[in-house]
C-alpha cells in the first residue's frame, strides 16, 4: 500500500521498550513518548504479520535499548516470519557479546551498533558510562555469530568526535565492518544539543569521493550514498531535513505502548492498534494500518 504521496510501506521499525542502560546526549528516544502498555512478542509479531498485507518486507527492532528487553530473543522470533525477508536490530552493543548467538539462532539476519568513539573517556562523556570495551566485545562476537552486515553507527558531533572519523573508519575497514557516518538530527526536544554540537559532513563526504573507488545510492533508503573504500563500504546518512530523506522514506514506526507512528518527528498522529490486537479484532488491526499509512508524509517536502 502506498501513502497520500506515492510512497510504498516496506519496513517497519519497532521500538521494544523505552529503557536503555545508557544516556547519551544526543539521544532522540526514537521519537516515542512514555506509555503504560507494554507488548508481548506474540502481539508484536501478529502486527507484524497482518503488517505484510500492507506490503511490510522487513522488520527493524529498536528501543532505548532494544536489548534491555526480557523478551528480546521471543520478539526476533516472532517476527521472523515469511514473507518477511529481513530482520535487523539496533543496539548500543553493551550486552551484546552475551546475546548475538542466541539472537542469529532466533532469526536476526544484520545489526546496527553504536560506535561514536574508540576513546574510553569520550565514550563516557557521550553516554555517561564507562562500557566502551563492552560494545567493542559485541562488535566481534556479531561478527562471529555471523549477523551479516554488523554496520557501525558513528553520529558525527562537532568537537566531540569529529576528529576520530578516520580512526572509526580504519577500524571499521579492519574488521569487515560497514560504517555509517551520520549526521546529528534536529527536534525540538533537542534543538540546543543541535545547535551546540552539530556538523555538515559535506566536508566528510568530500574526501571520501576523493578516496573511493565508487560510489553507490541507496535510492530505497533516503537516497544514501555509499563509498567503497579499500573492499569496505562506509555510507553517509543525512537527517530528515534532507527533502531526498523523506522523499525516499518506505517506514512507520510503532511505539513500545503498540501505537502505529507515521512519522518520527509526529506524535499527534499516532494510530493505536494494540487494543484492536488484544480485542482480536483484525479488521479494525487492518483499518488502523490503513489509517497509519493515509497520514505519512513528509516531514520536509523541500
């Protein structure tokens, strides 16, 4: 199905819970409000698989910290279900190297870590813990499991760690990682640490244009570009006031509390679909994500 704005729905990126072990900063907390619900992982993947009427092919779990979650290893489970062909995960990577290989046994396919620094008091800084070596532990036993591609996530933060980019990027090339350089996200509950601490990576991107051997763009994911460098791959992420972003975006969301989120930068259109879930009402569960994808469009139309 495809939104008021000819968007088709591919994915779906479900926020498990709001608890993280972590306080970075920056964080953006997917957008998602406190709530007083909280889903089970058979309600989750029934979501998900009435979702795939709508055209929904692949899953992305997040949080807070997606792995915090009790259940975490049941919902990759239950969403993992034909015809869904991808299942992905993001983390902060700090309980990680206990979980991977249970997590690829319940059908994770990929993983996306969060790696802003190599630098332990600078990682202390940005999340306010001590648990770098942690996340650098979960970095190679995804790697090991076989979660394929394990992509790192560094969000550039002006006079912070702008000038790690290279050292992240040679480790990253090192260990058959994918990195993703992503500029810092503008909202309203984070203007001042926007305007503090963000960054253009239109000087980044240069010299990686002077350094690739190509380049390729994700025109199915917010038209991105990805630099092939020295057998690796290190892709540029811009924020959502980058019109292409929206323009491109095949996403909704759903909060921890089971509420459809056409937008990440929108809370006063969120569809609740929980309670039609628990009432085992699936003609109001397919009128809700009907409804979800009529009110998506794009937060910047440029």
């Amino acid at each position: 199905m495809k939104d008021n704005y000819g968007r088709p729905v591919t994915s779906i990126r479900i926020s498990v819970t709001n608890d993280c072990d972590l306080d970075c900063f920056y964080c953006h907390r997917e957008g998602c409000l406190e709530g007083n619900r909280e889903m089970a992982p058979s309600e989750i993947g029934e979501i998900v698989r009435i979702g795939t009427e709508f055209g929904i092919e692949k899953v992305k779990l997040t949080g807070g910290e997606p792995l915090m979650s009790p259940d975490i290893i049941e919902i990759v489970s239950a969403v993992n279900q034909p015809p869904i062909n991808d299942v992905s995960l993001t983390t902060n990577g700090t309980t990680l190297a206990e979980k991977s290989g249970e997590l690829k046994e319940a059908g994770l396919d990929r993983i996306n870590i969060s790696l802003d620094t190599l630098n332990p008091e600078v990682y202390e800084e940005i999340t306010g813990e001590p648990k770098l070596n942690q996340v650098l532990d979960g970095i190679d036993a995804a790697l090991d499991a076989g979660l394929w591609p394990v992509k790192l996530n560094m969000i550039v933060l002006n006079g912070v760690n702008n000038e790690e980019i290279e050292q992240i990027m040679e480790y990253s090339l090192d260990h058959g990682t994918i990195l993703q350089i992503i500029e810092l996200l503008w909202t309203q509950d984070t203007a001042d640490i926007y305007k503090k601490y963000h960054a253009s990576l239109d000087s980044i991107e240069e010299k990686l244009k002077e350094r690739a051997g190509g380049v390729k763009t994700r025109w199915l994911m917010q038209a991105r570009r990805k630099y092939l460098i020295n057998g690796g791959e290190v892709e540029i992420v811009n924020p959502m006031h980058n019109s292409e972003f929206c323009a491109h975006c095949t996403r909704i969301r759903m909060t921890p509390d089971g509420y459809l989120k056409p937008c990440l930068m929108r809370n006063d259109n969120l569809v609740d679909i929980l309670t039609p879930i628990r009432a085992g009402d699936e003609k109001k569960v397919r009128d809700a994500f009907r409804e979800a994808i009529s009110r998506r469009e794009p937060y910047y139309k440029g």
